[in-house]
C-alpha cells in the first residue's frame, strides 16, 4: 500500500481544505472534501480519493472503487493514476491479476515520464512477466526511472523544516524513494553482470533513446541536463552516476 500513497500531493488549491484535513490526518474530513469534487469530475480529487480508498484511510478500504477512481482519473491523462492501475492489475487488487494489463497500463505511464511507471515496467522485463524478458530493455528503463530518484530528495536534517506534518509525508516518501532508488541500483548491478559488451552498447543506445521519457517530473534545475553526456558512468558498478 505505500505505493498507492507514494506521489500522492497532500492539497492542491481548487480543494486546499481537504488536503489541510489530510495533512493533519483528519482522514475522515480529507475525504467529505475531496468526494464531491471527485463526483464533480475533478481529476486529481479522484487520484486523492482514490489512494483513500485502496489505504482505507477515512473511508471504509474498497479496491475496486479504487479502481474506477483511478480509472476516471487516468482518462484525464493522470500518469501516476495510469501506473496506479498497472499496479492494482499486476498485484490482483480489485481486479483480476493480469501482468499483461499492468504491461500495458505501466507502459503508457513510462511515456508519460511517470517514475514509477518507469521502475515497475522495467521490473516487468527484468522478469518477463506480461513481457518477453529483456534484459537490455529492463536496464535502460531502470536507469531512466533512477535518473528521477537521485535528482528529487527531501532532506530530514534541513533546519528549514519544522517538521510538522507535511515534512513527515515528505519525509515517508524519501523513505520509500530511497528504497526504490536501492531497489534499482541492485538490480542494474545484477543485470550488468549478465550482458555481452554488445549488450552494454544496445543497452547505452536504449538509454538514450527512452531518455525523452525521463524529464515531466524532474525538478526544473535537471530538466536540461543532458543525459547523454553521463552515458558511461550509467553502467559504473557501484552507483548510477
């Protein structure tokens, strides 16, 4: 279920009250807020309420609502509400377990740029599930998805924050990103370890080709950097940089 609340924003200001409840974690008062502007047909009252419904925070825990929410949301072009479908199709939440569908719901949030859409649909082919496993597509969709979890990082320890409740949130998804980030690094060593040099040059050219999917969620700092010139260091042993 971390998942589900990973990336989900706490207020946005068409609905700032329910996300002030949610912050303060008034669950309850959160979604009185967000349902009305969810059946109203706003989008992201309907990934919020939707993630609430998946944790069952204020609200009594219902997958498959979950999933029409997130469903109504990804038609709007929500890449996190697509990548969420993929994950409730790949773990049998609400739906029918099917790789396939998470293969193909994964996908669209990846060319979105979707980070986590990016890291699971690069899980897929390291496994061949809902996919023919390929190793060189696994690699470089790992490697475009760990671009975005070195670059977006909550520091714990800033003396700007006041800890109140919404740098916990932040801090709990630097958490779950750290692990994800670790998750990756892990595998590409992995996976090196397995490639012929022809590989590693298909995989570099891959890299470079999906690097166009790699900046809607990155901070606008990196959003030029150029990933090519760091193309070497992406296959160095220890880090991806």
């Amino acid at each position: 279920m971390l998942l589900f609340m990973l990336f989900t924003p706490p207020a946005y200001a068409d609905f700032k009250k329910g996300g002030k409840a949610y912050l303060r974690g008034d669950y309850e008062a959160a979604a009185k807020e967000f349902i009305p502007l969810a059946e109203r047909g706003d989008h992201r009252a309907m990934y919020a309420i939707g993630s609430m419904y998946a944790a069952g925070l204020g609200v009594e825990k219902d997958l498959k609502k979950a999933f029409e929410l997130f469903y109504e949301a990804a038609q709007n072009g929500r890449a996190d509400a697509i990548c969420k479908l993929g994950l409730m199709y790949e773990q049998g939440l609400g739906v029918p377990k099917s790789f396939k569908e998470a293969a193909r719901y994964y996908h669209k949030s990846a060319k979105k740029g979707y980070p986590l859409g990016q890291y699971r649909f690069g899980l897929l082919y390291m496994n061949g599930n809902g996919v023919k496993q390929n190793l060189i597509n696994a690699y470089a969709w790992l490697v475009i998805a760990g671009h975005y979890f070195i670059y977006n990082t909550f520091d714990p320890d800033d003396k700007k924050n006041d800890r109140n409740k919404h740098d916990q949130l932040l801090l709990f998804q630097q958490q779950e990103k750290d692990r994800i980030f670790d998750d990756i690094t892990s595998h590409l060593q992995q996976m090196k370890t397995k490639m012929s040099v022809e590989d590693i040059d298909k995989t570099r050219d891959k890299v470079i080709s999906l690097s166009k999917y790699r900046k809607k969620y990155h901070p606008v700092q990196v959003k030029n950097i150029k990933i090519e010139s760091n193309i070497e260091s992406l296959f160095l042993p220890d880090t991806l940089y």
